[in-house]
C-alpha cells in the first residue's frame, strides 16, 4: 500500500469532513447579516466579530492543516476529488437541520461518490508520486489570472442578485468561489511539498515556516482564501445557499485534478488503475451533479416551484409529469 492511501486518503476524508460542516456553521452567521456587495469583503469583516462564523473558520483552519499534511504524502489528483466528498457531509447534516429526508436521488448520488473514492483508492494503491512544485512565475499567473476571473464572476453574480435570480447570483457565487478555492489548493500543495522535503532532509520546522513566508505560496494562499472565503460567504446568504456549495466543491475538486497532472508532473496511474481512475472521476462528478440537482429540487420546492418534470394546476397542486 502506497503512503498516499495509507496516509494520505484517511488525512483527506477527515480535512472534507470538516470543510462539510464549517459552511453550515457559516451560513447561520452569514444569514444574520445585512445582504453583502462586491467581493463580500465588507461582509467578511462583518462577520469576523461574530463568535459563531469564527467557530466555522476553526474547523475551516483544522480542515486545512489535515489537506496540507494530505498533500505532502499524496498527489492532488488523488486528494482533489475525494475533497468532494465535503458535499455529503454538507448535505446530509443540512438535511438534518431542516428536517428533510434524503431522496432516492440523493442518495443514489451518494452512493455515486463513495464508490468512486473506492475506485480512486485502487487506483493510487501502488501510485503515490507527489510530482513536482509550482515555479514562482506559475504562481503568479495563477494570481493574476484568478484575481480577474473572481473580478468577472463575482460582477455577473452581483448583476443576478440585483434582478433577483437568486439561483443564477448563487450559481456565479459558487463558480468564483470554487476557482478561487482551487488556486488555493495548488498554493497548499506547494506547502505540503515543502513539508515532505523538509521532512525527507530532516531539516527543522522553523526553516520550513521561514521558506514558505519567503515565496509566493504563503501569499497566494491568503490572498485566494480570503476572497475564497467571502465569495462562498456571499452564496451562502441567499435561500439558494445549498446550489452554490455544490458549485464550488465540485470546480474546487477537479481543477486542480486537470492541473496538477498537466502543469505538475503528477503521473497518471497506468493500465487498469488509470481505468479506475478515470471512472472514479466520472462517477465523482456524477454524484456531484446529483446532489445539486438535489438540492436545486429542494430549493424549488421552499418557494412553490415544482420539481423538474412536474407542472402544476392553478391551485399550485402536482399535476402530470412533462
């Protein structure tokens, strides 16, 4: 068994744990406040005074320190789509707090994402290369690339919010976000090969801690996290909360995938294993999809709009199926 399945995936599955319940202990916080603007900045700095949010941004920090451990011993195409797994914790314990009771399709999606982790544990089983670390000018251009799209988005988003389509701003929301939480991811990548070269030399941690403060990654890091962060904040205080957490797992999880196996040299498993790597993504995505879909129903159905398929009468009753 590879260190990345013995180590990593267990480090990884509890880091998505944790990042499945901080948005639900967010979002209470968030839905205190007055409607955010912008880039939700002003929103976070509200927010940060609340005892609550900052209970969401612990397990937030534990989460995080989990995924760089996760990174320095497995590959992020391993660790980014089992991060996803963030959504069924997020669902299941959102479902719970409204007291609703999971689909068929939820839970037919559920079952979709724990097979395909199954499937990218063999994939990895004898496969755990880390590749290679980030150039600094690869960073940069992730930072200023980034920084315009999150501009772009989060004006679309904020155009859709002031029409009230609450669904499409909590879509734009979720997009910016989870872009955003994907370059934040290659700079915690590059944290956690850092830590696995620092470990290998035996060198101390305060020489670690030193290198990272002196490259672009630490800032990269924060600049990304907090608008990350204030982005997401901005989907979670619509009604349409449950569609942008989706949104931003789902590009959060396999951008980096795409990444890391193009830019970084992270080899594919080969053979069968790369088989089961591909169809663990398809069936990853594929739960992905169907708990938002999910959830997009559940919405619909708080505000008196049917499910898809459905039509109703004019008393608002279910009619046929289209």
């Amino acid at each position: 068994m590879s260190a990345a399945i013995g180590y990593g995936l267990p480090a990884t599955i509890g880091s998505a744990a944790l990042y499945g319940v901080a948005p639900l202990v967010q979002a209470r916080a968030a839905r205190r406040e007055a409607a955010g603007r912008g880039l939700g900045l002003g929103l976070l700095a509200q927010l940060v005074r609340r005892p609550l949010w900052l209970v969401g941004l612990a397990v937030e920090t534990a989460a995080f320190l989990l995924e760089v451990y996760a990174l320095s011993v497995a590959p992020v195409a391993l660790v980014g789509p089992v991060m996803a797994l963030d959504m069924i914790v997020f669902t299941l314990l959102a479902r719970r707090a409204l007291r609703e009771h999971l689909s068929r399709a939820g839970a037919a999606a559920i079952c979709l994402m724990v097979t395909g982790v199954g499937l990218l544990a063999y994939a990895f089983a004898r496969h755990g290369s880390v590749g290679s670390m980030a150039s600094t000018k690869v960073l940069l251009l992730f930072l200023s690339a980034g920084l315009v799209f999150a501009l772009v988005a989060a004006f679309a988003a904020n155009r859709s919010a002031a029409v009230g389509r609450v669904t499409t701003a909590a879509f734009g929301f979720g997009v910016a976000a989870g872009v955003a939480y994907a370059i934040a991811t290659l700079a915690t990548r590059q944290f956690g090969l850092a830590l696995d070269e620092r470990r290998s030399s035996g060198d101390p941690i305060g020489s670690y801690l030193f290198d990272l403060l002196r490259g672009p990654a630490f800032y990269l890091l924060v600049v990304f996290s907090v608008l990350a962060i204030g982005l997401e904040q901005r989907g979670l205080q619509g009604q349409a909360a449950v569609i942008a957490f989706p949104v931003t797992s789902g590009i959060s999880a396999f951008l980096p995938v795409v990444l890391g196996l193009t830019l970084f040299d992270e080899p594919a498993p080969a053979g069968p294993r790369l088989v089961a790597f591909v169809a663990a993504l398809v069936l990853i995505a594929a739960g992905i999809a169907g708990l938002a879909r999910d959830r997009v129903a559940v919405v619909g159905q708080s505000a008196g709009m049917p499910r898809p398929g459905v039509t109703r009468r004019a008393d608002g009753t279910p009619a046929t199926k289209a």
